[in-house]
C-alpha cells in the first residue's frame, strides 16, 4: 500500500472501521503524510455521521399513509371490510385433496413396478442400447470364464475328459448373439497380449458384477483323477491359466465375510494370481523354465512338482508352443494335475487368454504318487519337461532328480503356490487332499508369507487372506455352496 489516492475505497473501507488491522496502520501513516487524504478522509467521516445519524432517526412503524399505499398497490380490502378465511379454506381444501389422491396413486404405482422383478433378458432386449448390453453381457463372461487353453493336444497326451467339451465348460448365454460375443473375445484376446494388466485390471472389475446367488448356481466342475503313468506317461502343461476365480474368492471373503461357493474356487487360479520370478532354471531366448520337487508337507508318501514358466522372450509365447510332463513310470506309479478341473492338461478349453505375454509367469502344480517309497532316496530321474518353441527357437529339456527336497528347503515358490492350491483344495472339498486340512492350509500360509520378500506386496496380500479366511471354517466348515 505504497501508493493510494482519494478515490481508492480502502479509504472508505478504513473510514467506516471495516480495514484489516494491519492496512489500516499502514493507512494510518500515509493520511498523516498527505494532506489531500486527510480532506478525502474527513468528508467520507462526516457523511457517514450524517447516515448514521439519518437511520437512528428513522421511525421503524408504517404510517397509515404508507399502509393504505400497500393495501392499494395488493389490491386488500380495507380492514372494515376483511372477509373471513374460512370460505377461502373451504375453496382450496377440495383441489388439494384430489392432488394428495392423485400423488398417492401415482407413488403407489411406480412403488409396484420397481417391485416386479426384470430378468437381464428382458433388460438386454430393451430397444435402447440392447447391443451395449449384450457387449457387457459377453464380456462380463468371457473375463469370468472357468479357464483359457492350456497348450494344444498332442499324441500320446492325456485324453478329454469324456462329455467335456468346450460348451460344457463355458455356455454364452442364448440371447447374445454369436457375432457380438466373439468380437468381444478377440478385443479382450488382444487385450490380454497387449497389455496383460489391463486384462486383470478388467477381471477384477467384472467378477464384482455377477449377482452373489448366480454364482452360487453355477456347475460344479470335477478335480482332475491321479492318472497311472504306465497309462499315460506323457502330458501336456497348461502354459497359462485364469485370473477370476481370485477375485471372486475375495469377494465372497472379504464383503460377505463368507466361505465362497466350492464352484467359485479354481486352484490353478488362485496360485497365478500372483507372480513367480524364475529361480535358476534354463532359458531358451528368454523364455525360462525351472522345475522344483518336494516331500508334499501333509502327506509323506507324496510328492509334489512344481513347474514355472517364465516368458522374459519381449514377445508372447503361443499356444502352438508345447510344454510337455513324461513321467518314469518305474518310478513314479501316478500323478495329478491340481487345479484346471474339468478337463485334463493338454485339452484345449477355449477362451482369450491363448499365449503367456512378456513378463507374465504361470505355475503348474502336480502331485505324484511314488511306486515305492525306497526309491525316492536314489539318484534317478523322476520326470522330464521339455520346452517345444518351434524349429526356429528349438526344445530345452529339464530333467527331475530325486531324491526330492525335504519341506524345509523348499523355495518360497513352491511353498506360495503350495499353500494358495492347498487353500484352494480345501475350499473346493477336494477328494484329492488326503488329510488336508484348513489348519494345514494356515501353517502352510504362515510359513509362505514369512519366506515372503516385504516388498512383494501382492504375494503378501493373497497369503494373509488365506489367512484372514480361516476363522470362517471354523464359523461354518459346510456352509459353501455345491
């Protein structure tokens, strides 16, 4: 406030008292210097006297004059000649009734028919926006779908699981159109190579639309049965799986603080939903795959073979690409695939997810069952994985030696995807668990997540909600749904 002439309204503002302190000292000073100011500053003091003293003078009642004015300008009757109200009541009370009948009606209709329940056929048949509707429709399934392909069929793999096809695992409702929802699968296809996180970012949004009793409904589909290794010593490794059996878990867990639907749980699913870094291994042009074996932790007479792939190749590893599991049958008398229920490895499920993008990882988990106990502690090869990238990129070979590793010194690999598929077995009341247990299940968790790196935020999350679910067992161990 270097510079102020008589014009400026801070004088006035300082005049009537209303500057902040601080200008009004600065003010202060420049009046006492300036002779102009201090003439501007006595008059604005006079005519705010004058207005004062103008209102304290001011009566505050209406004059008859001034009454008789407003009763002219409202066209009101003079006070001798006011009617009585009562017959103005009686006028309107009758149209205001009608209203309040009419209002009521209409409330109680439109109450109705929020009532009257709308199938999501009827919804997506609406004129308006029906093809925006079935696009949502089909993609809200394509994403929630039980399973993408694991690696195409080979001679001598396992066989189908009869009456498994690729309608019985996954049926797109009748009313979207067969165009509409394949032209959502090769965007959510594209989707899922391009840009994988976008991909899981889209499941985790979709698997919280489904209505909670839908999902309850859904078949259930069978784990897969040990196959005798004399049978079929060779099969196909899925070399990716699904991402929204996880998110599904969850929800169930975490909002309806509930055990979900055993038909909600996929076990391949709950074990990728997080990420495996190579441990060692072999590369093949960057696509690197390692195989760990161990005393499975709840049963001493099994073992348990962890498989993990790794695409660090800066391109996406196809579906024509073959990751295959030949087992010795001299040693090893059968073996399961956990988790891909429904179908066997090597059958081709359908879906979008058709080829492991860069950076992404997926862990396949068997369980083997040894001809005989006192071989486990020989030199020998239990089992062979071997790697097809094409003539181009040609075929790497892991051999897997016993003996197996004791518990105690498996990696924080095997030991993640172990507790979240013996989570998985659990919650699905699989036959195939042997003594298995929620208790088991908490130990296993425990022993994960305090192997865990802090910084691996998301392995942390799923292993403490393995064991935020626990108490749930014990709450209602058969509450889950069919």
């Amino acid at each position: 406030m270097k510079h102020i002439d008589s014009e400026d309204p801070r004088l006035t503002a300082y005049a009537l008292g209303e500057l902040p302190e601080r200008e009004a000292v600065v003010l202060r000073r420049l009046v006492e210097d300036d002779p102009a100011l201090r003439s501007a500053l006595a008059e604005t003091n006079a005519l705010a006297g004058l207005i004062r003293s103008g209102f304290g003078e001011e009566s505050l009642e209406l004059g008859e004059d001034r009454r008789e004015a407003i009763r002219r300008a409202g066209r009101i009757p003079r006070p001798e000649n006011l009617v009585s109200m009562q017959a103005r009541r009686r006028e309107w009370i009758r149209p205001a009734a009608v209203a309040a009948v009419a209002a009521g009606l209409v409330a109680c209709v439109l109450w109705v028919l929020q009532q009257i329940p709308v199938g999501e056929n009827q919804v997506a048949d609406l004129p308006e926006g029906s093809e925006s509707g079935h696009r949502e429709k089909a993609r809200v399934q394509i994403l929630l779908r039980s399973a993408p392909p694991s690696a195409r069929p080979m001679a001598g793999g396992a066989a189908s699981v009869p009456g498994t096809s690729r309608e019985d695992v996954y049926e797109a409702a009748s009313e979207v159109p067969s165009e509409i929802a394949e032209k959502e699968r090769l965007v959510l296809q594209k989707l899922w190579r391009e840009n994988p996180e976008a991909f899981i970012a889209e499941v985790r949004k979709a698997a919280r639309k489904p209505d909670l009793a839908d999902l309850g409904s859904m078949d259930f589909l069978q784990d897969n049965p040990f196959v005798s290794a004399e049978e079929e010593p060779r099969s196909a490794v899925p070399i990716v799986s699904g991402r929204a059996s996880y998110h599904l878990v969850e929800r169930f867990i975490r909002s309806e603080n509930t055990l979900p639907p055993r038909n909600s749980v996929r076990a391949e699913e709950l074990i990728n939903h997080v990420s495996y870094v190579e441990e060692g291994g072999a590369d093949l042009g960057g696509i690197k795959l390692s195989v760990e074996i161990a005393v499975c932790p709840w049963d001493s007479k099994m073992l348990l073979m962890g498989v993990l792939l790794r695409n660090e190749s800066g391109k996406v590893i196809s579906g024509d690409t073959v990751l295959q599991l030949e087992v010795e049958p001299d040693l090893v008398r059968s073996y399961r695939l956990i988790g891909y229920a429904g179908r066997r490895s090597g059958e081709d499920a359908g879906g979008v997810s058709e080829g492991l993008p860069p950076g992404r990882s997926n862990y396949v988990l068997y369980h083997l069952r040894p001809s005989a106990p006192e071989k486990l502690d020989a030199q020998q090869v239990v089992a062979r994985v071997s790697l097809d990238a094409g003539a181009q990129d040609g075929e790497l070979v892991v051999p897997v030696t016993n003996p197996p590793r004791s518990w105690s010194m498996a990696s924080n690999n095997l030991r993640t995807a172990v507790a979240l598929s013996a989570w998985g077995m659990v919650l699905r009341q699989s036959p195939f668990g042997g003594p298995l247990t929620h208790l088991h299940v908490g130990e296993l968790a425990r022993g994960a997540l305090d192997t865990t790196d802090s910084s691996d935020l998301k392995r942390r999350e799923a292993l403490q909600l393995v064991l935020d679910a626990l108490p749930l067992f014990e709450v209602d161990p058969d509450g889950q749904g069919n």
